[in-house]
C-alpha cells in the first residue's frame, strides 16, 4: 500500500503517542521486578506495549515500502518523517 509523506506523518505521530503512553504506564507502575503489578496493571501495560509495537511496525513497514516505491533513501525518509512528526502542528498557513 502506497502512503504519502502526510499519512506517514500522522503514522509516526500515533506511534509516538503510543510510545508515551507506555512510558506513562511504566512509570506509574515501576518495575514489574520491583514489585507485585496487579492483573489489571499488566494487562495495561501489555495493552500499551502492544499499541506501541503495532505502531512502530507498521510505520517502518509503510517507510521502506514508500522509499522503495519512490527509490528514495529509506533512511533519509524516515528522518524526514519523524522531523516533521515531532514538529508542532500548525492549524493553517503561516501557523494561524
């Protein structure tokens, strides 16, 4: 499936989300070694993790299906993409 550089964007986007989220979980949980998680704080946390491992597979799945589509430097665009996706978002031209 070919994506644009604009679906890759929100692709990153929601795997960062993901990635936050988890480290949310984890901190307010600890280490799961530090102590006992409740059934619910590891079905949480495993909830969380698999979102975020989803996530970044598919947007790595989708970046080298997209470089090799357009034969461009996977690396180069997926710097391109996590720029941008980590760039705040603007609401219209000129950021108004």
């Amino acid at each position: 499936m070919a994506h644009t550089i604009d679906e890759l964007v929100e692709l990153q986007r929601a795997a960062d989300a993901a990635q936050a989220e988890l480290q949310r979980v984890q901190k307010a949980f600890g280490r799961p070694t530090e102590g006992r998680w409740a059934a619910e704080q590891h079905t949480e946390w495993e909830t969380a993790f698999r979102a975020w491992s989803d996530l970044s597979r598919q947007v790595q799945l989708a970046i080298t299906e997209h470089a090799e589509s357009e034969g461009t430097s996977r690396g180069e665009l997926e710097a391109e993409v996590q720029r941008r996706a980590r760039q705040p978002e603007q609401d219209g031209p000129g950021g108004e």
